[in-house]
C-alpha cells in the first residue's frame, strides 16, 4: 500500500523501494511483482521491469493477468527497439486476451517496426556493398596502372644507366661494352688510313704508325684481360645485413 501511495505521488524509486521491500518480507506476489515492473519502467529501466513482469506471469491467477503483464513485457522490448521480441509478448498477450484491442495494435505495430527494420539494414548492406565494389574498382584501376608507371620509370632507369655507364671503362659490365666498341672502332678507322697510305704507297711512316696502333692496342687489350683476372682473385666486400651488437 504504500508503493502504491508513493507511486501516485511519482516517486518511482520510492515506490520501487517499497514493492521490493514487500516481496523480501513475504509478499512475493503477482500484484507486488507487477507493479515493481512498472516503478522499473517509469524509470526507464527496461530490462528490470521485464525481469520482474516475468515473474508476475507466473504468479498470475488467471489469464487477464498474464496477459496484462506480457502486455507490458512487449511494451518494455519496444521501448528498447527490439521490435521482434515486442511482437512476441504482444501476440502472446492477444492469445490470452484476444478481445484486447491495444494488444492487437501495438503487434501490428511492432510488426511494422521490423519490417522497416529489416528493409532499412538490408538498403544499408547494399550501399556498403556498392561503396566497397567502387573502392575495388577504383583500387584495381590504380593497381593496374602503377606497373606501367614502375615499367615506364625502370625503362627510363635503364636509358639514363646505360647513357652514364657508356664511358666508365673496364668497372661496370655496360662500360667496358662501351669501352670495347670505342676501341674497335678506333682500330678500323685506323685500319682504313692505313689502306688508304698503303694504297698509295707514298707514305711508310704512316705505315709504321698503323702497326704501332695495333700493337699498341694489343698491349692496352692485354692489360685489361690481366686486370680483369686480378679483380677477380680480390674478394668483393660485402654490406652488413644487420647490426653485430
């Protein structure tokens, strides 16, 4: 009686207080149950005035009072937006109470809820799907071009290295091509003056100087083979791959 008083006056922890302290001292009632649910409800605490309307279903007398309290059951599930457990109590509640109007309008309801529920999350997985189809798109677009920029740029690597290393000499594998193709090419220049001098025969010391070149290139040929062979016997020093302390 007097949760009921202050429940009147609003005061729901109070009143709370009251109906709990009932059901301790042995009035663990459908009535007492019942309205704690509701003190629990007025203070938004849904999930304990499910508990309590829970328990007053089995210690209901007759079928309006289950149905009263699964009435308020699905009321608490639709205060918290779980539409389909709502639906459930409510039918329920109808099942017991069929001539129950409200019953029959908050299932409809709650039905309704679930179905825009439903429609809402399934709008919301497409337009993820869509997004992530655009962004697998528009990643491959850039996957599929990067390689011709990387192609483009080891292509231009290529030209500036071999451009550079046309004159290095005997250090690099490309030099000593470039190297090589100088010196040839320096012997058949020499090759078609000294044909021409020959020819003409007006000129020995311009026949002297040809084979001192050839001999002279030799020698330079020679030399560079010898190196070559040293270069080899020296051990080439290696990069450390990770710190020794």
């Amino acid at each position: 009686m007097k949760g009921n008083k202050e429940y009147l006056k609003l005061s729901y922890d109070e009143a709370a207080a009251d109906y709990l302290r009932a059901i301790q001292e042995g009035g663990n009632t459908y009535k007492s149950n019942f309205n704690l649910g509701n003190a629990m409800y007025r203070l938004k605490k849904y999930d304990e005035a499910i508990s309590q309307y829970k328990k007053s279903t089995k210690l209901a007398t007759n079928k309006s009072e289950e149905a009263d309290a699964y009435f308020n059951i699905g009321d608490s599930y639709y205060k918290k937006k779980d539409y389909e457990q709502a639906a459930e109590a409510f039918k329920k509640a109808l099942k017991l109470n069929p001539k129950d109007n409200k019953a029959r309008y908050n299932y409809a309801l709650a039905k309704q809820k679930l179905k825009d529920q439903d429609k809402e999350e399934k709008e919301n997985k497409k337009d993820n799907s869509k997004k992530n189809s655009k962004q697998n798109q528009k990643n491959n677009s850039q996957q599929e071009n990067q390689p011709d920029k990387q192609q483009n740029q080891g292509s231009q690597q290529e030209n500036d290295q071999q451009g550079k290393s046309g004159g290095n000499g005997d250090n690099e594998k490309s030099g000593q091509g470039g190297g090589q193709r100088q010196g040839n090419q320096k012997i058949n220049n020499n090759n078609l003056q000294s044909d021409e001098k020959s020819k003409s025969e007006k000129d020995l010391e311009g026949q002297r100087q040809f084979y001192e070149g050839i001999l002279g290139s030799m020698e330079e040929q020679e030399k560079r083979a010898q190196q070559k062979i040293i270069n080899k016997k020296i051990p080439q020093s290696q990069s450390i791959k990770g710190k020794d302390w």
